[in-house]
C-alpha cells in the first residue's frame, strides 16, 4: 500500500467519523428540541394552580371546566404532602398509589348511584293501586318478621363482653383505606390518608356538579390522569431539590484526614475552641 492510499483511506475515516458525529448531534438535538415541546404542551393541558383561567376555551367541555377548578384546589394539597415524604423513594409511590385508588373507588360509587337515579324511558311503571296491591302486604309481612325476629333474639353477653367483641371487630380505618395495596409502604399509606380526607368532598361535590354522561367520563379520565401526571412532575422536582450544592474546598477538606485527638489536646479542647 503506497502512501497516497493511506492518506486517502485515513482521510475516508476522518469523513465516516464526522458524519456519524454529525448525525448523533442532530438526533440528539431533535430528542432536546422534543422533550421541549412535549413540556410545553404538557403546561398548556395541566391546569396551573397560580393563576385562575377567568376565560376558558369556548371548546372545552363542561367536565374539563368543572376539573379545572377542582384540580386548582387539590393539587396545591397533594404537592404539599408530597414533599414532605424526602427519606426515600418507597413512601412516595406510596403515597400516590394510595391516593389514586383512593379517587377511583370514591368516585365508583357515586357514578353507580348517579346512573341508577336516571330513569329509563322503555319502562312502565305499574299505576299507584297495581303498586299498592303489589307491593303493601309483602311490606307489612316483611316488617313484622323482622321486629318478631328482634323480640325473640335475647342477649346474654355482659357489658364487658360486648365492649371486648366490639373492640375486636372494630378495624383501623388506615387498613381499610390501604385494602389491595398491603405491599406498599405504610408511612405513604398513612400520609394518603390524611390528605385524602381533606380533598375528597371537594372531589365529590364537583363529579356531581356533572350529570351530562360525557361530562362525567371526561372528568374522571382526565381527573386521573393529571393526578398521575402531577405526581410525575412533583417526583422530578423533587429529585432536583434534594441534591446539595458543593465546591471543591469542601471536596478538598472532606478528603483530609482527621486529626488524633491526643494530638488535637482532647475532644474537649475542640469543643472549647469551637466555642470560642
């Protein structure tokens, strides 16, 4: 191989290298130009708590309205509760998972009896004497079973018994409130706890502001799912926050070996200087 070639085949490297270089720094600034965007339209769907939107988009729906406000009261709740679980990462998932599940089966409920208050129009109902007839001597023989059945059942257990059995049965409300979700954190639980009965009739009193059906379904997905996202942000800012700030002189003097205390004059002879 004559030198011309190794210079061209050296040359031909240089060039192959450049332009992958070249094409990982402009993927690369396509994935940052990305996540950019994606955190701009991220701002643009979670309703910010700072500053009230006194004039919605004439196309959002009543159920987006109406989460708007709720989230703007909430979420302020959540973030502050949040941050104060900082000792490790295993209360906070916790905390959000609890807080979740806590949402859905609140709001179960209450979709289950909102449906069941909303008539059906292809049924007939019986007229007020088909009613009576039906209806009234069935009642009468249900009732007087019953108060029959309380007379005849007597009770023999002490006061003590009772108040004993009564303790037994009576169960933590925590337990009852983590019920599916035993293998997570108890500290998290707790927190969720707590926090979850000062938002929930806010939830509440705002899902039935709603009896539009689309309504309601676009408030609990989208209620779901900015909780989740919020919890996602709360996480990140808080992982940013807890790293602490250094410099090389500390760095520096960290790495120093300690001094004896023999040499030093005694512990007590630093405490003093300290002091001093």
């Amino acid at each position: 191989m004559n030198q011309e070639e190794e210079i061209l085949r050296e040359n031909i490297r240089h060039l192959i290298k450049h332009v992958k270089q070249k094409r990982a720094d402009e993927e690369q600034e396509v994935r940052k130009s990305l996540k950019t965007l994606m955190r701009l339209e991220l701002k643009q769907m979670l309703a910010e708590g700072e500053t009230p939107d006194q004039d919605p988009a004439p196309n959002k729906s009543t159920g987006i309205n109406v989460l708007e406000d709720l989230l703007k009261k909430i979420i302020p709740i959540f973030k502050d509760d949040f941050r104060l679980l900082i000792t490790s990462e295993d209360p906070r998932v916790s905390f959000r998972a609890h807080i979740v599940k806590a949402v859905v089966d609140t709001l179960a409920p209450v979709e289950i009896n909102n449906e069941a208050d909303r008539p059906d129009p292809e049924d007939e109902l019986e007229s007020d004497e088909e009613i009576e007839v039906l209806g009234l001597d069935e009642d009468i023989e249900i009732e007087i079973a019953s108060e029959a059945g309380d007379d005849k059942f007597i009770d023999i257990r002490s006061a003590a018994e009772k108040a004993e059995e009564e303790d037994e049965e009576e169960e933590d409300p925590r337990d009852e409130f983590g019920k599916g979700l035993e293998d997570y954190d108890s500290t998290g639980r707790n927190m969720a706890f707590n926090t979850f009965k000062k938002v929930q009739t806010n939830i509440i009193d705002a899902y039935e502001l709603l009896d539009d059906p689309d309504d309601q379904e676009l408030f609990y997905d989208y209620l779901i799912a900015n909780i989740k996202l919020y919890f996602d942000k709360f996480e990140d800012e808080l992982i940013g926050d807890v790293e602490e700030p250094t410099n090389q002189a500390y760095e520096d003097a960290k790495d120093e070996p300690e001094p004896e205390a023999a040499e030093a004059g005694g512990l007590e002879d630093l405490l003093e200087i300290s002091l001093d």
